[in-house]
C-alpha cells in the first residue's frame, strides 16, 4: 500500500517536472544570455502567431489593431481591405517582420539616450564602479536594469539592451511561474474527486495541467514581449526638477535659521560663545516606606501609627461658631 501511495504521488510530479525543466531551461538562457536573443525572436514569432490566429479567422480587423497597440506598440502593417483577403501565414511573416524591425528600433534608441551617461561614468569613475544601474519603464513599472559598465561603452550602449532583455525575462518568468504552481496545487487537490465519477484523477491532472501551463507560456511571451517593446528611459519632467531643487533650497535655508538661531540663543554668558551643557545628574528615588515598616522618626512605633497616620488622616473641617 506505501509503495502504491509513493508510486502515484511520483506520477504527479513528474509532470510537474517536465513543466519545470522548460521553465528551468529559459531561466539558464536568460542568466547565461547565451540564447536569450533567440528565444525573444521565437517569443516574438509566437504572439504574431497567436494574435493572428486569434482575429482573422473571425475578420475582427478592429480588435487585431487594438492587440497588436496593446502587444507590439505598433500599427497594423495591413488595411481592412487587405485584413479580409489575406493569407494567415502571409499575415504572421509580414507582422513578425515589422516587429523585430519595431523593436531593433527600440534598442538604437534606448543604447543612444544611455551611452553618453554611461560613457561619462566609465571615463571619471571606471576604477570606482564596475556595474551601473539605469532605470528602464514600459509605462507601468521601473525596472532598475544592472549593467556592466565597460562592455556596456566598447558596444555602445547594446549591453544595456541585453541586461534589459535579461531582467525583463527573469522578472516575467518568476512572477508567472509561481503564480502557476499555486494553480497547479489547487488543481492536484482538486482532481481527487475524480474518483467518486470512477475517472482516474492522475489523468484528468495531466490534461488539465497541460493547458495551465501552455496558458502560463502565452502570457510569458506577451508580457515579455509587451514589456521589451514599451521600455524607454524615462526622462524626468524639467518642471518637477525645478520644484525639487526649490524644496530642497527651501529645507536647507530654515536649516540654516534654526542654526543661527540656536547659537545666538545659547549665547547666555556674553561672550560670544555658548555656554557648555551641564551634565546630566542621575534621578535618585528613596526607597517608600511601607505601613508595617518602623517609622524613619525613631519612635519604635510602626509607620502607620505614627507620621503615617498623619499623612493619612483626613483634614479636619473647621467648626463654625455659633
């Protein structure tokens, strides 16, 4: 019976162990960065691929525009005339085309606008910094990109580019990954129920397992995708540098006053020098005397019988006369 229960459970996690050794196998790709262009190029051909297939079997030529804005930050390459009459796989090169070409783009414009900072940094302060960080938006979220400072100027800003690629994958793997392994608890618990309908659950959990996870790698391409071709630097708006700059003169000037202001009123002795503080003497506290303790007074009797009692007694009202 325990090596029944040992051999099921060992069924359920090998699927659970293919699905990771893709997930696994992207994440080496993007941390070596060996092949990580070619996965984008294949992540890129695959939303072509799925936005395509999504709207023109339907002729939906409104909400095909919408997407490809929404994914690609790109216009469609073909009218509505065209949209009706064309063929889906002429469709997906001539789509696939445009974006890599959108997106090579992209990476001259974002390399440029960094290159001269990060040409900067590494002639004053190469022996200082060996990696830099520059902040990278798609509109939603600032990533903060890592980068090595001198391959990044011997390629002219391209290594900013990759080190974009590679957090952007990263970052959009993890967060969807674990997302889908609490899905694929909830479907493990889920399944058991199979039984009470004499289905056999394991093969309800793969099937069901398999569409949760191709669904997981259709949005890890489009988020990435999405992601790469929104990302610009984000460039700060000079109207809230001048109101930083203003603040901070502002803060520094009563910082100033209330320095002056101390020292002039420190300045007790006339001299023109402030007086030193006196050092602080410790508080003493006198043990209490209870009311069962022989009085302090030298009288032998308890306290309560003698000042005690006083301390205690309640005033007498004074009597009027008649």
């Amino acid at each position: 019976n325990n090596f029944g229960i040992r051999k099921r459970l060992l069924e359920y996690d090998d699927v659970m162990n293919s699905q990771r050794e893709v997930i696994y196998k992207r994440r080496r790709h993007a941390l070596q960065g060996s092949r990580l262009s070619v996965d984008i190029a294949n992540m890129m051909y695959d939303v072509s691929e799925s936005i395509v297939s999504t709207y023109l079997p339907e002729g939906d030529y409104d909400n095909f525009s919408i997407d490809l804005l929404r994914s690609f930050s790109m216009e469609s390459p073909v009218d509505d005339k065209t949209f009706l009459k064309i063929n889906a796989d002429e469709l997906i090169e001539m789509l696939n085309r445009n974006v890599i070409d959108t997106y090579k783009r992209k990476v001259d414009k974002i390399s440029s606008e960094a290159y001269p900072v990060i040409k900067d940094v590494y002639e004053k302060q190469s022996h200082v910094y060996e990696n830099v960080v520059v902040p990278i938006s798609d509109g939603t979220k600032v990533y903060q990109v890592v980068t090595n400072l001198k391959a990044t100027v011997e390629s002219d800003g391209k290594e900013l580019a990759r080190s974009y690629e590679k957090t952007v994958v990263l970052a959009t793997i993890d967060e969807l990954w674990k997302e889908h392994l609490r899905e694929m608890d909830e479907l493990k618990q889920s399944v058991q129920n199979a039984t009470y309908e004499q289905k056999d659950p394991l093969l309800i959990y793969k099937f069901e397992s398999f569409e949760l996870f191709k669904s997981m790698i259709e949005r890890v391409n489009k988020s990435v995708i999405s992601t790469l071709m929104k990302g610009h630097i984000p460039s700060p708006d000079p109207d809230q540098v001048r109101e930083a700059e203003r603040r901070r003169r502002t803060d520094m000037s009563r910082y100033r006053t209330s320095k002056s202001d101390y020292s002039s009123y420190s300045d007790t002795s006339g001299g023109g020098q402030p007086d030193k503080p006196q050092k602080a003497e410790p508080v003493r506290v006198e043990k209490k005397v209870g009311r069962n303790d022989p009085c302090p007074c030298g009288s032998g009797k308890k306290y309560k019988h003698c000042h005690g009692r006083v301390s205690s007694t309640p005033p007498q009202q004074p009597q009027k006369e008649a």
